[in-house]
C-alpha cells in the first residue's frame, strides 16, 4: 500500500540583488535548482507553487538580501496492510528530513507536521 507524505518546508536563501522583487525571483530559481538536484537522488518532489518574501533587507549597499522560501515537500512511502497511516507519515517525514539535513540549504525548517494519503 503507498502513501503520500506531504510536509510544508521553509528555507533561507541568501543572494545579492537589486530590488526586492530581484530576490525572491532569483531566490526561487536558486531553490527550484537545488530540488531537481535533490529528486535525483530520491523520490522527492515539490507540490505546489513556491510562496517567497523578503526576510531580511540589506543593511548597506552591497550586503546581500535574505529570502524565505515555503514550500510543500512530498514523497511516496510504502506501507504493509497492517500499518497505519500514522507510521507511514512518520517514516515519510523522516525521509523529508534526512534530505533537507544533507542539502545545501540553510536554516529548514517544519511550520506544520507531515500529512499523510493513501494512493
């Protein structure tokens, strides 16, 4: 039986750019790279559009911008008859972790808890 694992992520990008806008375009596209890279490696993926906003402004010229990026990570796990759909959420939110724990994005972090569907 599969299971799909949904979980809201929030991230930071860091980048230099000149306006507000610039930054969370450039900071989406920087976080959509990252991701294709990351479904290479497993079944990852996104589900959704991508929601960005200015974290942090630049306190000098030249200092970077700093854009949070939220999205919905989603994996496929599958499960015994006998298991529950609790156990499933579980083990797909530890795989939504353990990939985002060795990605190169900075401060993940989990607003809401893993949901889980039966396919």
């Amino acid at each position: 039986m599969t299971y799909t694992v949904s979980r809201e992520v929030r991230t930071l990008v860091t980048l230099h750019e000149g306006t507000d806008t610039t930054a969370r375009s450039e900071a989406a596209s920087q976080l959509v790279t990252t991701l294709e890279s990351l479904a290479e490696t497993t079944a990852i993926r996104t589900n959704g559009s991508l929601e960005t906003a200015v974290y942090e402004h630049p306190a000098a010229p030249f200092d970077p911008y700093t854009v949070s990026v939220s999205f919905r990570a989603v994996v496929d796990v599958e499960a015994a008859e006998a298991a529950s759909a609790a156990e499933a959420t579980h083990r797909g939110a530890a795989i939504i972790e353990d990939v985002f724990e060795r990605s190169s994005l900075e401060s993940v972090s989990y607003p809401s808890d893993a949901t889980a569907t039966k396919n």
